[in-house]
C-alpha cells in the first residue's frame, strides 16, 4: 500500500492549536514496513498534482486546515486551499482520476464525493457537504483511521467502520437522555463498510488440500477442532467522564476493541506447539491438545490451547490456520460489563502516569484468559497506537504506553469540551511504571 498524505497546517504551529491532520503526520512513522507514507505539506495545486502523478498513491489524504476560535471546543476543518488557493470541485475530482481511494478531510462543496467517483476514484470518504467539521472529531476520526490502515493490516471499509465505532462512542453527547451523535463523514464505495470478522480470514495455502471444498468437509476431523480458552474480567481504564459507563457508548467501543483482537489474530503466526500431557474432559473422543505458542501481526505473543484430532493437529499449517479460526471466533465474544444496577457510576480522576493525565474512568471486559494477555503485551509496546486511540489508557495495571502529546491533547478536548488553549500541547513527562498492585492499580500510585 502507499498512502500520499497532503496536509495544510496552521502557520505558524503553536501548542494552543489542534490541527486534524497532526493525526496522519504522527502516524506517518508507525507504518508498517510494506507501507509507503509520502507527506507533502502546502503545495501549490501544480506541486499537487504533480506528486499524485509521480507517486501514484493507494490512498490519498487531503486535510483541509483547522482553526479555533475563543478558546472553543468547536474548532472547525476548512476547506483544502492551496498554496496558490482554492481549486474548483471539478478540478480536484479531475486530478484523482483513476485513484483507488480518496480521504477528503476537509469542509467541502459541489457534491464532491459524486464527483470523485465520477472520475474513477473507487472509495472516497468525504464529509457531508455544507456541514461544519469539527475539528476534535476529524481529528480522532483520522487518528482511528489511520492506526488501522497503517498498524492493522485493515482495509479502507473496516478502517473507516472502526473509526466510526470509535467516535460515536467517545464524541456521542447525552443531553436531557437524547443521544446526540457527532457529525461523521461518509464513505462513496460499492463496499459496505464492515468492521472485520470470521469472514475476513485469508483462506489457507495448505498443500494437498483442496480448500474450495470447504475444510470441514475437506479435512477429516476438521469439526472436532476446539479453542479451550477459560474465561476472565479485565478492568480497563477509559479516557472519559463518568458519562461513558453507558450501554450505548459501551456498545459502539465493544465492537471496537473486538475489532481490534480480530485484526490482530487474524494474521497470527504459529511459533511453536507442544502436545499437552493431560487432554481436558470436555473434548471428543480421540482428540488431544496442544499447547501453542504464537504471536500476533502486531508482535504480541500469547499462549493458547487447542484441541482436535491427532491428523489435523499433526499439520502446522493446519494448526496456524485453526488457530486464527478460533480465536476470531471467540475475539467476538468479549463484552463490557456495566455497573449493577444502583451501584454508582465510576467517577473520572486523572494521573500523570495515564494517558499523560486524560481524565480517566474504570470499565470491566468479560473475556478470555489470551484476550488479557494479548491486550496487556499490546500496552506495554511504545510504538502501538491504536489501544490509545480507542480511547484505551490502562489495561488492568499497564498504562498504555503508546501515548503522545497529541493523543493526550486531543483526548483532553474531548474528554473536558474545552478548547486546545486550555489543553495546550506538552511533552509527557516519563513516568516509570509501578510495581502492579493485586487489584490491577499500580501499587503506592494513589490513583
């Protein structure tokens, strides 16, 4: 994939500013190897188009500049002005003839999004035409986005499905019990956008194996395979108020960070297995279980226990693949857990040590044993972005640790509804973690 990202930053940057395209150009660097990121910054629409021509980009991103006024958390996304200035619809539409994607992040006008795929562009996300563009909201939408595309391995339609997912459950307001969702953008395509699932595993390669067939017919005791995975509660800690414990919120963020163990387990890749001494009870008649050892597409590695019948669990890549089977299957069934009723509603607090001092509020996740250790390895990684960007700080006692200035900045905006003067963009401090407390805190924190 290559991914040309045009951007028109405010000039000049200051840390009272938030700018929605300071998404793509921090993710730039978290790309995956087999992904190529240009940025061009304030081109003039020759430069532009020139650098489409010579690039020849998957997807293409346009963020329009984005400004605030009076200190308000209404900052807006403008329109995509040149360096020499404004391009009529036509003219841009014109100059993306023939794309893959198109991600215009900007105010628009002149049914633009028709106009794109007019002109050959097969997926254009495109905000709804004389709508504002909340600048907080692009700029997590993007952020979500992006973490997919570049650190998931996702395609553009579950990229775009997540974020949506991510934003409605973070940026949803609740007024007098109306749910007021943010405004969003849409996606031009002949693909529903889907957030990804069993479907989405790449059928294996396994030689002598005819897997047109289906493998259960194709593999004899492929039906008897079973993921023997105990189940546990993870508490996690959310950026946000007290206001997102909601069945609805926590809805649309379930989905989300399922979403995100499917894309993670989906392309897992078997390191070793050895053959348990004890098979467990609950198994058929014949089978036996392996202890297996692997490792995620972002290179969390877990341990997982499979059971099946000795001629399939033989073959590794008949394990690998049962295994990423599986293990979706059951990334499906985590689920957050809301406060019983009458017991008060978790209050937000903030510490330096999370989130870089979002506010922050307690969530508990029913789920399995390799979810927990999964998600944990996940935090612990410098580099991973997209747990933060779901708005996750702290898995049980391990702050996430894939936290920057801007995550911590644009959080806090939306977290708090108070503009980025408030919330001015500052280094995080480095904060050493503390030794995990029996309850999941860190101990001595006084968090």
């Amino acid at each position: 994939m290559k991914v040309l990202g045009c951007v028109f930053p405010k000039h000049p940057e200051d840390a009272a500013h938030l700018d929605a395209s300071s998404s793509i150009r921090e993710l730039a660097s978290h790309a995956r190897e087999e992904v190529q990121v240009k940025l061009v910054t304030d081109p003039t629409f020759e430069e532009f188009k020139a650098t489409l021509q010579e690039f020849q980009p998957t997807l293409l991103y346009v963020a329009g500049s984005s400004s605030y006024e009076q200190n308000s958390v209404t900052g807006l996304v403008g329109p995509v002005q040149f360096r020499d200035g404004l391009q009529p619809s036509e003219a841009l539409a014109s100059a993306c003839s023939g794309l893959q994607s198109v991600y215009l992040d900007a105010a628009t006008e002149d049914s633009i999004g028709a106009k794109l795929q007019i002109s050959g562009v097969q997926h254009a996300i495109v905000w709804p035409e004389g709508n504002h563009v909340p600048a907080v909201v692009a700029a997590q939408f993007s952020h979500t986005f992006f973490s997919a595309v570049l650190s998931l391995k996702s395609s553009i339609h579950e990229a775009f499905a997540l974020a949506n997912h991510v934003v409605q459950a973070h940026c949803t307001t609740i007024t007098d019990n109306q749910y007021l969702a943010p405004s969003l953008p849409s996606l031009y395509s002949p693909i529903k956008a889907t957030l990804p699932d069993n479907s989405s595993i790449p059928s294996p390669s396994i030689p002598g194996v005819d897997t047109a067939m289906g493998l259960a017919l194709a593999v004899p005791g492929w039906a008897d395979i079973r993921l023997l995975a105990p189940r546990a509660e993870l508490r996690l800690l959310l950026t946000g108020n007290s206001t997102l414990i909601d069945s609805s919120k926590l809805s649309f963020l379930g989905e989300a960070v399922r979403a995100l163990l499917v894309l993670e387990m989906r392309g897992l890749t078997l390191i070793e297995s050895t053959q348990c001494s004890k098979v467990p009870a609950n198994l058929p008649e014949g089978c036996q279980a392996l202890r297996c050892k692997l490792r995620t597409q972002n290179g969390a590695e877990v341990i997982a226990i499979l059971g099946g019948q000795p001629s399939v669990l033989q073959d590794r890549s008949l394990v690998e693949h049962a295994l990423r089977m599986t293990l979706v299957a059951d990334s499906l069934s985590l689920q957050f857990r809301l406060p019983a009723p009458g017991l008060a509603q978790p209050t937000a607090r903030s510490s330096a040590a999370i989130a870089g001092g979002v506010p922050v509020v307690d969530a508990v996740v029913l789920t399995s044993v390799w979810a927990v250790s999964v998600l944990r390895s996940l935090s612990l990684a410098p580099t991973y972005k997209p747990l933060i960007s779901l708005g996750i700080a702290a898995v049980g006692g391990t702050a996430s640790c894939g936290v920057s200035a801007l995550d911590a900045q644009r959080l806090k905006i939306i977290v708090s509804g108070q503009g980025p003067a408030t919330h001015i963009l500052s280094p995080i401090k480095s904060v050493q973690p503390k030794e995990e407390a029996p309850d999941g805190m860190y101990a001595g924190q006084g968090f």
